[in-house]
C-alpha cells in the first residue's frame, strides 16, 4: 500500500477537477494511482461535478469504419485470451504423458 504526500492528494483531486472530459478512472491512469484510491481523495476533498452525460460532449454514432475497428479489436481481445488459456494449459500438462 503506498503512502501519498498530502500534496500529491491535493494535485490529483485539482486535476480532476480541471479536465471535466475525462473520468476519475482516466486520471488515476495518467498518474499511476488506483482509480478507487482517487476516488476517496475527491469525496474527501468534497470535490463534485455533475453526473450523468456530459452535455458539452456530444456523442457522434460511429462510422461504420470506427464500428468495424471496435468489433476487429475484441476479436482480438478475445483470441489473445484463448491462446494465453492454450499456452497456460499446454506449460500444466507438459509434464503428464497418458497414452
């Protein structure tokens, strides 16, 4: 568990603050924290924005090129995942010959 400097706190929080596009998960990427660890700096910060949709951005339906790219990436998300499951399978079972 690491222990943050009070300022950095106050830094994360502030930077949430200034970017209302993107989400606490977001931040906490950009600075290398936990999303949830984020999340109890701005509650104890008192710091809130509005939730729901953000009304300054709007959301275009995607073309049918962007739609096809998002489709082709979790195809391979998901072969990623099986030859990893494969692999893992193929290093237990190396070991155990039954004929």
């Amino acid at each position: 568990m690491k222990n943050y400097p009070p300022r950095f706190k106050a830094d994360a929080v502030a930077l949430y603050q200034s970017r209302p596009e993107a989400t606490i998960r977001q931040v906490a990427a950009d600075l290398g924290t936990n999303p949830e660890t984020l999340r109890n700096w701005v509650r104890a910060a008192g710091a809130s924005r509005p939730r729901g949709r953000r009304a300054e951005v709007p959301t275009k339906p995607p073309t049918p090129l962007e739609a096809e790219n998002a489709a082709l990436r979790k195809k391979v998300r998901e072969l990623e995942e099986e030859r990893e499951i494969l692999r893992k399978a193929a290093t237990c079972f190396a070991g155990e010959t039954r004929w």
